[in-house]
C-alpha cells in the first residue's frame, strides 16, 4: 500500500536563514575567480565584494554566483 503523506518540499539548510545568508564556512575558502584575493561579505545586499576586481558577485538562495558576468560592478554605485 502507497504512503499518502504529501513529500517533504521543506528547503535544504537552517529554516530561518534569509535569502542572502551564507555558511561562515564556506566564506573561509572562497575567493575572487579573477584575482584570487579574498572576498568581503556585504550581508545587507547579498554580495561577496572583491575590491581589487571591483565586482560584487550576488548570493541567491544562499549560493554565491562567482561568475564574473553575473557581478556587478562596483563603480555602478556612482
């Protein structure tokens, strides 16, 4: 006989993070693609910011896009 109870769609990872959350773990080893620096974490817009390359690359869902042409730039705030 089939189980009726409707599947778990509950997410991956602690149920109170926001959007822009980001394991502290995984901050530690992540570096700019281009320059290799290490990378600052703005929590307030979601960002892992890399001044040498003066990219902000965005976090969604909890996952950085370390894409270069996914970040933006940070002379865009002018």
């Amino acid at each position: 006989m089939a189980d009726d109870k409707p599947a778990d769609t509950t997410p991956a990872g602690p149920p109170s993070a926001e959007a822009g959350d980001i394991d502290p773990r995984l901050l530690e080893i992540l570096v700019c693609p281009l320059t290799k620096d290490t990378l600052e974490y703005d929590r307030q817009r979601a960002e892992l910011i890399s001044k040498k390359a003066q990219l902000a690359y965005p976090i969604r869902e909890g996952i950085p896009i370390m894409l270069p042409e996914e970040a933006r730039h940070l002379d865009d705030d002018a």
